[in-house]
C-alpha cells in the first residue's frame, strides 16, 4: 500500500518541481490543487491487479504533463510532451496543402 500523495510528491521531487507548479486534471477537467489534494490523500494498492486511479494528467506546461497510465494493472505516472518543432532540421511549412482555394 502507498498513498498516492507522496508518489506525487516523489515523482515532481524527482523533477525538481513542486505542487505549485503543476496543474491538476482528471477525466479531462482542471481541479482545483486543495481539492485535489483532500480528495485524493489517500492509499491504494500500487502492485498489480485493478486499476485504481485513473484519468490523472498533471501539467507542468504547455509541452509536457504527466499522465497517469496503467501496464497490466501496474499503475504509475509517465512523463509525455509535445515535441518542439522548432528542432527539427527539415523546416519547410506543409500548411500550404491543408488550405483550400
């Protein structure tokens, strides 16, 4: 059992973020941080079987939020973002095809 707070607070500690500086949203909805926070102080099973808490995205900005995911039961937090793609070598814009004339 764990509780599901402080793997929040591991995995932000583990990026050097704190609670403040995520956004909290679940089921594709933007929760306030202290309701967030009171509803979801609680312990689960983080082993395998059932997945427990699900739809959990916490967003750090506009390119990159962790969403909560789960591999045959075994639930966790990735890392995902937008690639930037000002990176990219081949620069050339494509939007000239999706205009109508």
């Amino acid at each position: 059992m764990i509780n599901f707070l402080d793997e929040i607070y591991d995995l932000l500690s583990r990026y050097k973020l704190n609670l403040n500086e995520v956004i909290f949203v679940v089921n594709g909805n933007v929760v306030k941080s202290d309701e967030f926070l009171e509803k979801y102080n609680v312990f689960y099973d983080n082993d395998w079987g059932l997945c427990e808490l699900k739809n959990i995205q916490l967003i750090v900005d506009d390119y990159a939020w962790f969403e909560r995911t789960s591999n045959d039961g075994r639930e966790r937090f990735i890392l995902k973002a937008h690639p930037l793609l000002s990176t990219y070598e081949n620069q050339e814009s494509h939007t000239s095809y999706f205009y109508r004339r």
